[in-house]
C-alpha cells in the first residue's frame, strides 16, 4: 500500500474535532509511509490535511477538474496536481493512484465519491479498503442507514464489509494494512426466489 485517497468536505465544519481528525490522519499517513491522493483544494478539511501532510515532508496528489479551479481553490504546494475535464475523469483518476479510500466528514460530494467507490468495490470492479472515518459521531446516521437498507433487502450482509467504519484514524490503518478481500459473491445472491 503506498496512497490512501481520502474523501473529505471542501468546509470545515461546525466542530473543531473535523479539522483535528484530519491533521491526526494526515500525521498517522506521513508516519507509515503512505502518501495522500485527495481533491486538491486548499480550503476546508480537504485544506487541513493536505498542509498537515505536506508540513510533515508527505506526498500529497491532488486531482481537479478545470471548472472547480476557482470555485474550489486549488492548493498551490502540493507535490503533484493533475488536471482533469470532468469530475468523473476526477473519481476515476484518483481510483487509478490509491490503493485505499477513507472518507472524512463532508457533504454531498463526499458522500458521492464514498457511494461510487464501495459501489465499484460491491461490482468487483476493485479489491482496495474503503473506510469511513466516524469523527464525532459524524456518519452514524450514515451507518445506521446502510444496516437498515441491509435490514430491508437491499444491501446483502455479505456486502456490510465492504465499508469499514473506525473512530481513530490509527485503527482504520491498521484495518487497510491487513485488509483482505471478502467474498464477492455477485450483489443479486441474496435476492428471494421468484414467485
């Protein structure tokens, strides 16, 4: 494992512990050697743990699509910036150069990233670590979400493992470093028997 992407919002947050739990993963990252691939914007929690990797000598990618420069304010001191036309070439690339995904507090665009990845990983279409990092109680609503679409048949028990959810950041890496495929049964073994 070399790069974790990490899904995290382009605000701050309302708490203070959305910006400290960034900086712990960011310093937890540069620790084990592993760089970061992200949306390459300076402001927000995208911002906070860019400069926390970069102010301990990490290596941090960031990928953009040219019509979010402005709005999203692209970090000037990252060590590698790719350009890209849309934000599905965006997903796709910062797939191709992670070998782990994390998502941090954020809003729809987080969520969307998150959605697409562990969506890729229940189609077999990777066999990389997705993991929600559950920051303040941030994504309980989201968990208790996905166990209840499980509960109501849409969502296969199997497929429960595929997103790992962690309070601390040294946990969820310890998790990715000895993470192991499960069973990816097609999503539709579950399905009942046709009347």
């Amino acid at each position: 494992m070399h790069r974790i992407c990490v899904f995290a919002g382009s605000n701050v947050g309302v708490r203070p512990e959305y910006a400290e739990a960034a900086s712990t993963l960011g310093r937890e990252l540069v620790k084990r050697g592993l760089g970061l691939v992200y949306g390459g914007a300076s402001v927000g929690l995208m911002g906070v743990i860019a400069d926390t990797m970069l102010s301990e000598g990490g290596e941090v990618i960031g990928v953009l699509p040219h019509g979010l420069f402005l709005r999203e304010l692209p970090h000037k001191g990252l060590t590698e910036v790719h350009e890209v036309a849309s934000m599905h070439e965006r997903k796709a690339l910062m797939a191709d150069l992670a070998d782990g995904f994390i998502a941090i507090p954020g809003g729809f665009g987080t969520f969307d990233e998150l959605f697409e990845i562990v969506t890729w990983a229940q189609l077999g279409l990777h066999n990389k670590p997705v993991g929600v990092l559950n920051v303040a109680g941030y994504f309980e609503p989201l968990q208790a979400l996905i166990q209840h679409a499980s509960r109501e048949g849409f969502i296969p028990r199997v497929h429960l493992s595929l997103l790992l959810f962690e309070d601390d950041p040294n946990l969820l890496l310890d998790h990715f470093a000895h993470y192991r495929v499960s069973d990816t049964t097609p999503k539709w073994a579950e399905l009942p028997p046709e009347r």
